[in-house]
C-alpha cells in the first residue's frame, strides 16, 4: 500500500470520509486549498515569541503589581525622625552673666530663617540644584531620575537626579549612601512631605542641612567658612559659588585645589547663566560679575585664647561629676552656664599678659618654653571664677590650669604644718609642733625618724645653714631641712591624708607618703592647689570646686549635684597656717604679693630644677595659685626656666606673685578689704616665739641677714635635695624658692639679684 493510500482523512458527521483537499464544514463545491489556518501550530523560532495578548497581559499584570507595591509602600513608609547628624548643632558656653564664651562640637552648624538669605543667593541655589522647585508640584522627578541612571550606567559619571526636596529628604531623614532600597525610601517621604510643608519650610531645611565643605554644614557656616561674613552679607556672585559647592564641595573649594578651579569657575558659570535663563539675574550685570575667590582656609577660632582650655575643663569637669559623658555631650545642643566671672578671667588674662608675656623675647630661646596657668576661686562657695590655661589654645593645646604633670614645690609645706596642729603632733623631743618650734635649719641635715636616721638629707637654697629656726621663720624662708623632718615627725601618711582632705586628689602622681612630700614632689594641677588653699582659707571647710552653675537643652534643666561642705580640718589648724603664710607676704619669700593692698596670705614654691615656678595665695575672699611653667614647644619635655623673662632664674616671688598680686587687685577692686578672722592654735602668736639671737654654732641667723648668700655653683635647693647629699636631683629634689638670684623679699619686680632681703629684727 502506498503512502498516499494511507493519508489519514477526516470524516463528515455521517461518517464518510472528506474529500482529499477538503475542510470539514465547509459548503460542499467550495475548497479550503490556499487558505492560511489561523489556529494553525507556531513550529521553530516563532514558538519563543509571546504573542501581543501574552505580552498585554504580562504588561497589565506589572502595572498591577507595581501599583499595589508602590501604594503598600506608600502607606508603610513614614517620615522617620530626623537623622543625629541633620539635627547636630554646637554647644554653647555661657559666663556665668549670661555672655557666650564659645560654642563647641563636631557638626558647624548655625541654623538660619529663610528669609535672612537673600533672595540672589536662594536664587542661585534653586539655578544649581532645582530652577523648577517652586513651579513644580511634583516632589520626585521621574524622568531625572531615569536619565541620571542612564547617565550612571552608560560610564557618563554618577547624578544625583533629585529634586531639593529629594536632596532635604536624603540629609535631614536618611543618609547618605547610595542603594535602591534608600533611593526608593527617599522618593516615597519626599511625596509625603510634599503634602505636609509648604515649599519654603523644604527650601529653609536643605539651605540649613546641605554640606558645603570646610567641615560647614548649612548656607550661614558656608558663607563664614568661605568669606568670613554672615549669609545676609553675601553678594550675588559669592551665593552662586556657594551654590556650586553643592555639587562637589571639596572638588570646588578653589584655594585647597587650585588646580580645580577651571572645573568650579564652569559650574559657577553654569549656575549664573541659568539665573539669566530663569529671569532672575540681568544679563547686564551678569557680563559685569567676577569670579568671587575665597578666602583662605583657616582653622576653627571658635575656641582660641582661653576659650578651648574653658571648654577643655567644663567637658572634663562634667564628665568627671557624673553629669553629661563626652557621647552625649557630643550630641551638642548643650547651653552651659559656667561660673567663670568675665571681668575677673579678663583681669587674669592682663595679669598674665604684663607680668610674663610681654617680658618675653623672640630672640631668648628659654623663652620660648614659658607657659603660665591660673586658677582663682571664692572660698565660701567654691565657685571656679577664673582659669588662665596657656598663652592660646590653638597653639598650646594641653592647658597649664588642670595639667597633672609638674611638681608643686615648697607650696605644699603649709600642709604639713597643717597637719602637724590637726594631729597635734610632736618633735622627736616630745615637744608639741607649733608655729613657734624650733628645728635646726642646717643644710643637708639628715632626716632622723622613731628609729634613728634615715637616708634622706635634703639641702636647702643656695646650700645655706639657717641653724635653729622657728618653723614660722622656716616658712618664711622656705627652709627644706626644717620641713622634711617636721614630716617625718608628723607622719607622712598623715601629711598626705591631710592634703587629700583639703582637696588634693588622691590619685594625684607622686603623692607619695615620705619625708620628700613636704617639698612639693607631687604633681597636683593648679585647679587642684587652688581649690586646697581655697580650703584653708575658709577655715578648713572642705567642699569640692564648682565649675558649673546650670545646664540646659531645648528650655529642659539638666539636674546639677548639690555641693557639700565638711570641716576638713579643724578650724584651728587651718587658722594657724594661715597666720604663718601672713608672714610669707609681709616679710618672706612672698613680698611681692604685698601689691595686691589688702590682707593676703600666700607660700612660693619651685619645682626641680627650677622647672616651675608658684606662688599660692589667697585674701579671706578670694584664692588663687599662679604657675610659670618650662616646657619645649616642639618635644613636649620640661625644660629648666633658667635666663627666662631675661632672668637668671624665675622664682614663685617674682612674675608668679606678682601676677597674683595684679590679679587679685583687679579682681577684688570694687569689693572693700577683708581683714582674716583667725583663731589660732595656743602657742601660735608670734609674741610667744622664743629668743633666737644666735645659731647654735655662736654665728648669726642666716635669715635675719642684709644680703642673699649664693652658693659658688649656683646650685639651688632643687639641685641638690638628694638623701645622701645631694647628687640625685630626681623626686627628692623639689621644694625650693626664695635666695639664690633674688626671689626672697623682692618688692615688686623679678630680678631679685639687684634687691636686698628686708632686714628682720631678731624675734624677742
């Protein structure tokens, strides 16, 4: 049989097959031969194309789809909280008057009402950034933002393609990565937004949110960072290359990348032609505007001269007090109202200024290591009313006022005398320490302690023998060997109990219980020495400083500790030193502080080898401790303040009294003298001092001599405090002032060599 036999043919509803070449259906006598079959099977390539109903239909479906998505989103998504960084503003530091000491954080920004920037400048922002923002309803440009992505994709560089409020919506409630998911975020709140702020609210918060390099966030830090004026001042050309900031800030700064500014003058011209375009500029001015070069970049003024080392001891003492830590003082927003006087922290500046500053010389090297810090506080209240940091905190950024690095020297005697009347304690004999004590005064004499000698012989300035000595002449005078042993009989423990009692920290460095405490070897900062005077001169009453007076943000109060107070020591002992100090001033080593014209007290003090100089003094209202400190400028190292302020040395009586004295009269000027209430330990009346015409060995008190008397190597006390006589120089060796080059009885100036000590009557 045949294939064509076999061809299978479809049959009629009869039954009978069809005709070859037939249709089922079809009227008889009429051929389906030629006729295209449109159910007819897609065979090969056809078969992968989706016909147009698939194709419509997968269309529709998407739209659907994209729909329904777009809507959840839409109701899902809310305007979120804005960002820390958008909302991040300076905190400000107050005088305790209310006046602005500085304003400090990590974000510059000051924010400003829209209507203080001029209309040019809104102008040329709108002509950089969105010229159809207020004409245009819509908050999300599609088709900029399509192109944009095109742009991207196709190597043509990376553009933003947003509209202002995108671009608000992006700095002020997102962030500033670039991912589909924050992009898709970005346009669903800036609709949203849209509907909730009116067109200038949106404007208002990108001019304030935009960054515009120079670490200056907002139109007003951008218009000080890059032309040092207020946003109101800004001409049309300087706003339209802030402007141009905004599309690369850190490309366009001109005067950082010189050789970018072909690309910044393009885009500046870009955004001045486009305010043409817009009617918002004429052309004839516009064929007049130059290129508005910036000025230079300068760091942060905000916290020079005293300002950084105010700001340094606020945050610190907050921190330290438990009140705000440096994260959430670092969220700024913070007004901060200190209790620093300003008529008092600018009198300590002019004090500072003319007693040390301007004694220097570029052409002295030692000079160039001299550093000065201050602090001043009222005893009844312990309020922090001045602090003198260093010259300029923009250029010496460690402050000299609550650094913990040098030693104190002999200002830390009067708290063994101190301590010596709290534990009413006795001399090796058995006979009661007072002021009126006697102690041989030899130089380089050994220590004897309850079991005999010890190894510690420490000398004294200029290796003088003052022979016997009353301990308030020993004050006078300053004399090592009479007060590393009067520790020693005390008690170190107790020396060092007593100083943290009245103030001392007890985690301060080198604050060692040995017979060297009583020569300054701990490393207190001027802060903590002032606030211990400020204890005894409030008869011993103890109560930590206080730096601040109040707290807020946003209006709310921020809870302060409440000061206590306690008697430290007993009032008697704290009396008793400070009719001991009285003498320093009226006819010691202090005599210089005799300027400030009223009754004041005070002990000066040198550190080892002369690396600081302190005088430590205070009226009964007011307590102050000045330091000139050596320091290299560039290793950071002490240096000896040797032939500094044109001086062999520089002595605690010399530009550091003298500095007290200028600061305290200026300070306490309008305030009537205070005569000090005392009530003294029995035995503690000059009166009652016993006769010291002679030494021991037959020759006159050295202390009662016309002249200095200068050892041939020049050495001082400092040099030579060593236990085995003096050859170590090292922690034992502090303690010293007065003698040598002059510092003892100088009446007013520095250079004490060309003066004489004030002659000193025997005591009856």
């Amino acid at each position: 049989m045949s294939d064509e036999s076999q061809h299978w043919a479809p049959r009629d509803p009869s039954g009978a097959a069809a005709a070859p070449g037939s249709h089922q259906g079809e009227p008889p006598g009429k051929s389906g031969k030629g006729r295209k079959n449109s159910r007819e099977r897609r065979t090969g390539w056809r078969r992968v194309i989706p016909t147009w109903r698939m194709a419509l239909g997968t269309v529709l479906g998407l739209a659907v789809l994209l729909g329904v998505g777009i809507f959840a989103a839409y109701r899902l998504v809310d305007i979120p909280a804005a960002n820390a960084a958008a909302t991040a503003q300076s905190n400000v530091y107050l005088y305790r008057d209310g006046s602005v000491i500085a304003r400090d954080g990590d974000v510059n920004r000051e924010k400003v009402k829209l209507s203080q920037v001029p209309p040019t400048v809104r102008q040329a922002v709108l002509a950089a950034e969105d010229r159809d923002f207020y004409s245009d309803d819509r908050a999300v440009d599609v088709k900029a933002m399509v192109r944009a992505g095109w742009n991207t994709v196709t190597g043509k560089g990376k553009q933003g393609g947003s509209t202002i409020t995108q671009q608000y919506v992006k700095n002020y409630y997102l962030g500033q990565e670039r991912t589909v998911l924050r992009k898709a975020k970005e346009a669903i709140i800036a609709v949203k937004l849209n509907r909730e702020e009116t067109k200038d609210q949106i404007f208002e918060g990108y001019l304030n949110t935009s960054y515009f390099g120079r670490n200056a966030y907002g139109i007003q830090a951008a218009a000080q960072a890059y032309y040092g004026k207020n946003v109101e001042e800004l001409t049309t050309a300087e706003g339209a290359y802030l402007a141009s900031l905004l599309n690369a800030p850190s490309a366009y700064d001109v005067v950082a990348h010189p050789d970018n500014k072909p690309a910044a003058q393009r885009r500046w011209n870009y955004v001045l032609d486009g305010m043409v375009k817009e009617d918002w500029l004429d052309a004839a001015e516009r064929a007049t505007t130059e290129f508005p070069t910036p000025g230079e970049t300068k760091p942060s003024t905000g916290l020079s001269g005293q300002r950084g080392y105010i700001v340094q001891a606020v945050e610190d003492y907050l921190n330290r007090r438990g009140i705000l830590d440096e994260k959430t003082l670092a969220t700024g927003g913070y007004r901060i109202t200190t209790t620093l006087d300003k008529a008092k922290q600018d009198a300590f500046v002019k004090a500072v200024d003319t007693n040390v500053m301007s004694r220097t010389s570029a052409e002295r090297k030692a000079d160039r290591n001299v550093r000065v810090g201050g602090a001043s506080i009222v005893p009844a209240t312990g309020e922090v009313v001045a602090l003198y940091g260093g010259i300029d905190y923009t250029k010496q950024y460690v402050s000299n006022a609550t650094r913990r690095d040098y030693q104190v020297g002999s200002i830390f005697k009067p708290f063994v005398l101190t301590a010596a009347v709290v534990n009413n304690s006795t001399t090796q004999d058995g006979e009661r320490i007072t002021p009126n004590t006697v102690y041989d005064g030899a130089n380089k004499r050994m220590v004897v302690g309850p079991q005999g000698t010890t190894d510690y012989a420490p000398a004294n300035e200029d290796d003088v023998d003052h022979g016997d000595i009353t301990v308030r002449t020993a004050t006078d005078e300053s004399v090592n060997s009479v007060y590393a042993q009067m520790a020693q009989d005390v008690g170190p423990g107790k020396v060092r109990d007593t100083a943290v009692a009245l103030g001392i920290p007890p985690d301060t460095p080198d604050l060692t219980a040995s017979p060297s405490i009583a020569l300054g070897t701990a490393n207190a900062s001027v802060l903590d020495m002032t606030e211990a005077y400020a204890t005894l001169a409030d008869h011993g009453r103890h109560g930590r400083h206080v730096l601040v007076e109040k707290v807020t943000k946003d209006g709310a109060e921020i809870e302060l500790p409440e000061r206590t107070t306690d008697q430290a020591v007993s009032r008697e002992a704290a009396d008793t030193t400070t009719a001991v100090l009285r003498s320093v001033v009226e006819g010691g080593t202090g005599t210089a502080a005799l300027a400030v014209g009223r009754p004041a007290v005070g002990k000066t003090g040198t550190a080892e080898e002369d690396r600081a100089a302190w005088f430590a003094g205070y009226t009964p209202d007011l307590a102050t401790v000045v330091a000139v400190m050596g320091q290299n400028p560039k290793t950071g190292a002490q240096t000896p303040l040797y032939g500094a302020l044109g001086l062999p040395r520089v002595n605690g009586g010399g530009a550091p009294a003298e500095t007290w004295a200028a600061y305290t009269e200026a300070a306490l000027r309008s305030s009537p003298a205070q005569e000090f209430d005392l009530e003294t330990a029995p035995g503690s009346d000059e009166e009652d001092e016993p006769p010291l015409d002679e030494d021991s060995d037959g020759s006159t008190d050295p202390s009662s001599s016309s002249e200095p008397t200068t050892s041939p190597s020049g050495t001082t006390e400092s040099d030579q405090a060593d236990g085995t006589g003096g050859t170590d120089g090292g922690t034992n060796g502090t303690g010293g002032d007065g003698g040598g080059s002059g510092e003892t009885g100088s009446t007013g100036g520095v250079g004490g060599s060309e003066r004489t000590w004030p002659t000193k009557p025997a005591r009856p």
